[in-house]
C-alpha cells in the first residue's frame, strides 16, 4: 500500500482503537507489524477469524482479562544460565496461566478458524503448575512448599522474638530512664539498635552505628544484641541462597521451553489480532464485505465520525471503473471519496467495515489518495502545483489493481485548461484499467462521464430550498454546484449574485439547467420507485395473509368435514344395531319389544335435533360481519370455557383462560357479547361453586391492586380457619408476578397456614397457590 495515502486517509487512528482491544503484546504487536493483504484467499482467511470471533464474543464466553508482555523475558532467555528474578518467572507464569484459558476455550469452540490453530498450541500446564507450586501472585515465594524455607523462616522469627525481647528490656528498664530519645528500637543496615541520648552514650555499652544529623541521637547496638543480629544476617543469606537456587532451578525449566514459547507468541498474536479486530467490528456494527465485480456500499459509514456518520447507498454500474462525483459544496463529496479508501484499507487489513450486508469492495494492491489541499508551504509549491505533482506520482504507480482516489480534480487553475487537463488523466487512469473515484466541479468532467464508456457521474444531493446537504448519492446524474444559492445563504450582497448570474454565458446556464432539471427528474423517479416498491410489498403481504387464510380454511372444511362423516358414520352405525336388536326383541316375542323400540326412535330424533342445533351454530360462528380481534371476550365451543383474544399468531388465535393460554382456530371461538353495567366493573373476587359452610375454597384476586389482595386473602383465610377449612387456593396469576409476591409473603407470615406450594399444571400452575391450614385452629 501506497504509505502517503494511508496516513492522508487517517488509518492509523483506527488501528490505534483496534489496538487498545487486544489482550495482549503479542496481538498489538501482529497488528503493528502486519500491513495490508493484497491476495483474495489471505483476507478471506483473516475475515473468518474476526467471524468466527464475533461468534464467540455474542455467545458470552469469559476471556483472559490480560497477557503479560514476556518479549523482553524471551529476548533474556537466549543466554546460557540466565536466572529470572523472582517478578520474571511470575509473569511467565501468568502468561501460562492466560495461555491455556484461552486455549481452552478456543478448543471447545468447535469454530475451526479459531480452535484449529489453538490445538496446534504449546501445552505448558507442567510448566504453570511447577511455577504456580513455587510462586503467587503478587510475586512471593510460597515457603509452605518449600521445607528448608519453612525450617529457615522459622529460626529467622526467632531470632528476631529474642532481639526483640533484649531490646525492650533496655527500653523499658528503669535504670535508663531518660537515656532512650524513643521507646521502640530500630534499624541501621539491616542490625537493630537503639536510639540513645547523646549525652548518655556512655550508659549503654555496645557498637555505634550512627550519630543523627542534629547530634543528638547516637544509635547504639547493644553487645548483649550484637551476637542475635550476626545469627539474623546468617539465617538470612542462608534463605537467600535457597531462594537464588530455586529460582535458577525454575528459570532452566522455562528457558528448556523457549522456542515453543516463542512459537505460541506468534499463534497468540494472530488469533489476539482478529479478537482485537472483531472487538471493533462488534463496537461500530460492521459487516464483512461479500465478493463481487464492482464496488457496491450499503449504508457505508465514516469510521472515524461514529454517531456523526451518515449512511450512504452507493453502487458503481455494471461495466463502470470511473465514477465522478459532483455537487454543491459541503454536499459530503470528500467525506465520501475518504469513507471509500478507509473501507477499503479496512477490508484489506482483514477487518470488518461499518455498513450492511451486500457492501461489495475491490481487492486492490495500492489505494492512491490525492486530496484538494496538498499545498506544500516547505517545498515552495502552490495549491496547484502540489496537486499536480502528486498527481503525477500517482499516474506513475496506478494500474487495474490500483484504487485512486482524486479529490477537487481540475480545480486550483483556468477552468478551461483544469478541464481538459482533468479529462487526460482521467483518460490515462481509464486506459491502465484503474478502479477511480474523482469529486470535481468540473463540467468537462461531467460531460466526459457522459460520453464515455466505463465512466459513470453520480451526485450528491442537496436540498435547494433549505441549501443543506441530504448525504445521498444517485448514480448516473451529474450535480448541480448551487455556487450562486450558497453565496446568498453566506451573505453576500444580492446585486453582485445578480450580476454574477448576468456573467454567465448562455452555454453555461443551459447546462446549469439541464442538471438541476435532471436531477428534479431522477429525484421525483426514485420517490416514484419507492412508492411501486412500497405497494408491492404491501400487496405481496396481502396476497400471502390470504393464501395462509385460504390453506387454512381448507384444512379445517377437510378436517370438519371428516369429523362429520366419522360422526354420522357411527351414528348410523349405532342406530342400525338398535334397530335389529329392537326387530330381534320383536320377533321373539318379548313385552318390552314396543317400548324398546319407541326409545330407538325418540335416541334417533333426537341425535337428529342435535346435529341440526350443532350445524347451526356453526353457521352462526361464521355468519358474515363477526369477526376475532385483539382484546374480544370469547367461548371456546367444546368446553363451554370463557376467555379474551390476546393476539393473532400464524394465523391462529392466542386466548387466554383463567388457567391457561391456548392458540386456537377462529372457527373454535364465539364471541360473547357483554351484558348491560358490565363494562367499568372493578375487580371482583371469583369463586368456584364448591364451598365449606358458606367459606369458598377458591379465591380469585386478579385485577386487585396489592393491599386490596392482602386484605381481601387475610379475610378471607380468618373464615377458612373458623369454619373449619383444611385445603384452599388462591389464584393471583402470573402478571408481573406482584400478586403473587405479595400474597406469598402474606402466607409465609400467617400463623395459621400450615405449608403452601404452587398448583400443578393442569390446575393453573405457577397462576395458582394450594394452601393448607392448620388444624385444630378454628372453631
């Protein structure tokens, strides 16, 4: 990649963001050192790690939080006999540690772009278990494993209770009052001694250590303490030395794994690089761009603009490796011709970039960026001739493989010579074949686009009434400058617009004309085609709704219709066998044969009264204007139990009952029309017909606000306990659970309820609490 273009483009305040995702040195570093990839299978490769990634971060999963950075400890390593200090060998230790988390949970992934090359890691469990043995964290030698430590530690704290005891005696002697300036003792080079009055130095017969600055103090060890402090100083290079061999011990353990240490840092830092970058994709809901022959954008946004980004649709047509890109100022154009290169940098550096599905980029090996202010200052070059010169570098490079992208072509000079000097190079960039992207205001660029094959104008648009920017682009259809409009909104004087507008030649206006013209015609087209858009999906909605309505109609008429001939079928089956068996009675003579018979009869007539009443009401149900809605209080026909229409789900209707929700066909409900006075009813409490000496055992509290309840259930249960009721229920429903809350602490406190579960399923369930009363409680 072109380095210029990359750092003109900005890309590296996004790698800086995807860095600061990583979890390790070894991540930051492979997307430090890594560059752009220019080969098709290589981005691929990159993308299906950052997917795979983005997989396993929505699924939850816990990470290592962090790696130590062990480079400078790796690079130590390389000598012969190298000991690591106690702080080297605990961040080895750590890095193990994270190692093999991140492994784990690679592996059991089962997503092949990350567990194949995690099963492919180094194990250094051994290697953390011996370390993790020896050391903890924060760095320190765990002496209960190791026992000449412990046995060494322990001969230490006893020395140090007896210097301690002969210290304080000193201290606390009355025959040295006012000798001591403190009553603690402390050190000097690792030795205790004692703070002593200058003035008596003399009184405490020992070795001097020290004279404070001010004279007054002389810190004085004690012979009698001279002999437990050398001991001390013994026990204490004794411990050193243990400590120095185990660490030398520990370091050759490490040091034997070095080259598979080595080649874990580089899986680590591909497999930490796609985290880091999934991590961004997941922040700025990026998607990974799809193959194809011309670049297409789906709601592509500015990386670096976060909220601030506009989406834009933009697509080069079929046969097209030119567009040019026109319009008012300030209309977005350089936003765009910047978004473009950035998405493909960030494509090409195996990231995900911010739009939706569909977005199709160009595989390319150099992105070649010239923007409108390479004015150079140092080089003593104007805005033109800087321009100019990086043109010219980017003509020298530019190839079919090559993305250029030219901001503010042909500007800076004579309009005529701008133009056709635009014009040659464009036609240069089209001759090598170049993917190109050029914002201008050139008319000579607009009307080439026209003319050329392969070269297609696009514009942004912009509103001419309020004069601000809309950040669409329509393809095909030059754009207007809005130059005079614009000078008028910045307040220049209306005379010099008008005299400005009196300049120009005819040939201009009427192109001026022609492009705002078209640009009204192109406008009104799309508002026409979302319009077409719109009513087709509306329509193909309907005709859906319509053919589900119809199946399913028919599967009931089949299914209504089989139940009916199954019906009638036994029914005649049954009445033909009473028949003979009334015949058979006859013949044989017997009394009852008459009676036997007429019974047959009326069974008959009566079946027959039946079917005709069931038919009816079937027609009844689908009599025309009666329909199921939302909200509708209904009977299911069979059961007779009443309920309300919740909602409408493939194509059957979700009823909720006292105890249950059931989904149900249309045909299976009758609505129930509500009696006079029923509507602006309060909640009452319901109760089923069953009831112990004038006490329901059901009670019903939904729709009750919470006191309401609990004062309702408190009653209520005073009554059961009196009346001598030993199981009752409350149904609360499930609601927001709040009922039921707060009737279950009412129950847990009451003094005279037993136990209390929830109902099984077929009784209400979690909507419906068993309650048992003590006995012997009540009269």
């Amino acid at each position: 990649m072109d380095a210029r273009s990359v750092e003109r483009l900005e890309f590296s305040l996004i790698l800086e963001e995807v860095a600061s995702y990583a979890l390790s040195e070894e991540g930051r570093r492979r997307l430090a050192e890594q560059g752009f990839f220019t080969e098709v299978s290589l981005i691929e490769e990159e993308l299906s790690r950052v997917g795979a990634w983005r997989t396993l971060i929505a699924r939850g999963v816990e990470l290592p939080s962090s790696f130590p950075d062990i480079a400078s400890l790796q690079t130590m390593l390389r000598t012969e006999g190298t000991r690591l200090s106690l702080e080297d060998l605990c961040a080895y230790m750590l890095w193990f540690e994270a190692l093999m988390r991140l492994r784990e949970v690679l592996v059991s992934s089962e997503l092949p772009p990350l567990s194949e090359p995690a099963r492919m890691l180094p194990d250094f469990s051994g290697e953390y278990e011996l370390l993790s043995r020896y050391i903890a964290f924060p760095p320190e030698i765990r002496e209960e494993n190791v026992p000449e430590l412990r046995q060494i530690r322990q001969r230490i704290l006893g020395i140090q209770e007896e210097i301690e005891r002969i210290a304080y005696r000193y201290l606390h002697d009355p025959s040295y009052e006012g000798v001591f300036r403190a009553a603690v003792p402390t050190q000097r080079e690792g030795r205790t001694v004692l703070p002593v009055n200058i003035n008596f130095r003399g009184r405490v017969r020992g070795i001097v250590h020290e004279v404070s600055s001010s004279g007054a103090t002389a810190y004085i060890e004690p012979f009698e303490i001279v002999e437990q402090n050398n001991l001390l100083v013994q026990e204490q290079n004794r411990y050193r030395e243990v400590v120095e061999r185990l660490l030398g011990q520990l370091s050759q353990r490490v040091r034997a794994r070095w080259a598979e240490v080595e080649y874990a840092q580089g899986v680590l830092g591909v497999l930490d690089a796609a985290y880091a970058k999934a991590r961004y994709g997941a922040v700025h809901r990026c998607v990974a761009p799809a193959r194809g022959e011309r670049p297409v954008g789906r709601k592509l946004r500015h990386p670096l603009l976060g909220e601030k980004a506009v989406p834009v649709d933009f697509a080069y047509e079929e046969g097209v490796r030119i567009c040019v890109l026109s319009g008012a100022n300030a209309g977005g154009k350089t936003v765009f011709l910047k978004t473009l290169g950035l998405a493909v940098l960030m494509h090409q550096f195996g990231m995900e970039v911010p739009a939706e599905e569909g977005t199709v980029l160009p595989v390319c090996d150099r992105v070649l960026v010239v923007l409108g202010d390479e004015q150079s200052l140092q080089s003593e070059l104007s805005t033109f001739s800087a321009y100019m010169k990086r043109v010219a570098e980017v003509l020298r490079e530019a190839d079919e493989r090559s993305l250029v992208l030219l901001d503010e072509l042909g500007s800076g000079t004579d309009p005529e010579e701008g133009g056709a000097l635009s014009v040659a190079v464009l036609e240069e960039l089209r001759r090598r074949g170049s993917w190109v992207l050029v914002t201008t205001h050139q008319a000579a660029l607009k009307a080439y686009a026209y003319a050329t094959p392969g070269v297609m104008n696009a514009s942004v648009n912009f509103d001419e009434e309020s004069l601000r920017p809309l950040y669409t682009i329509t393809p095909g259809v030059p754009g207007a400058s809005y130059a005079l409009a614009i000078a008028r909104r910045m307040g220049v004087p209306e005379e010099v617009c008008r005299r400005a507008e009196e300049y120009l030649s005819g040939r201009g206006q009427e192109v001026s004309v022609l492009i705002r013209n078209l640009l009204a015609r192109e406008q009104e087209l799309a508002r026409r085609e979302e319009e077409v858009a719109r009513l087709k999906a509306s329509l193909e909605e309907w005709e859906k709704a319509l053919r589900e309505r119809e199946e399913a109609c028919a599967v009931r008429e089949a299914q209504l219709r089989k139940e009916g001939v199954r019906d009638l079928r036994e029914f005649v089956q049954e009445a033909r066998r009473r028949v003979e068996e009334a015949v058979r009675e006859v013949r044989e003579g017997r009394r009852e044969a008459e009676r036997r018979a007429r019974e047959v009869v009326a069974g008959v007539e009566e079946r027959i009264v039946r079917e005709a009443e069931r038919v009816a009401r079937v027609q009844e149900r689908r009599r025309p204007g009666v329909r199921v809605v939302p909200g509708m209080r209904v009977r299911h026909v069979r059961t007779k139990a009443e309920g309300v229409v919740v909602e409408e789900k493939r194509g059957k209707w979700v009823v909720q009952f006292p105890t249950m929700r059931l989904m149900l066909e249309a045909e299976e409900l009758v609505p129930i029309d509500r009696g006079e006075g029923e509507e602006g009813r309060g909640p009452e409490v319901v109760v089923e017909r069953e009831a112990v000496r004038g006490v329901p055992v059901v009670l019903d509290v939904r729709g009750m606000r919470l006191e309401e309840a609990r004062r309702a259930v408190e009653e209520w249960l005073d009554r059961a306990v009196l009346a001598g009721v030993r199981e009752v229920s409350v149904v609360h429903g499930t609601g927001t659970g709040v009922l039921q809350k707060g009737v279950h602490d009412l129950l847990r406190a009451h003094p005279h309820v037993e136990r209390f579960q929830f109902a099984p399923p077929e009784q209400g369930g979690f909507g419906r609490t068993l309650v048992w009363l003590r006995q012997g409680e009540g009269g």
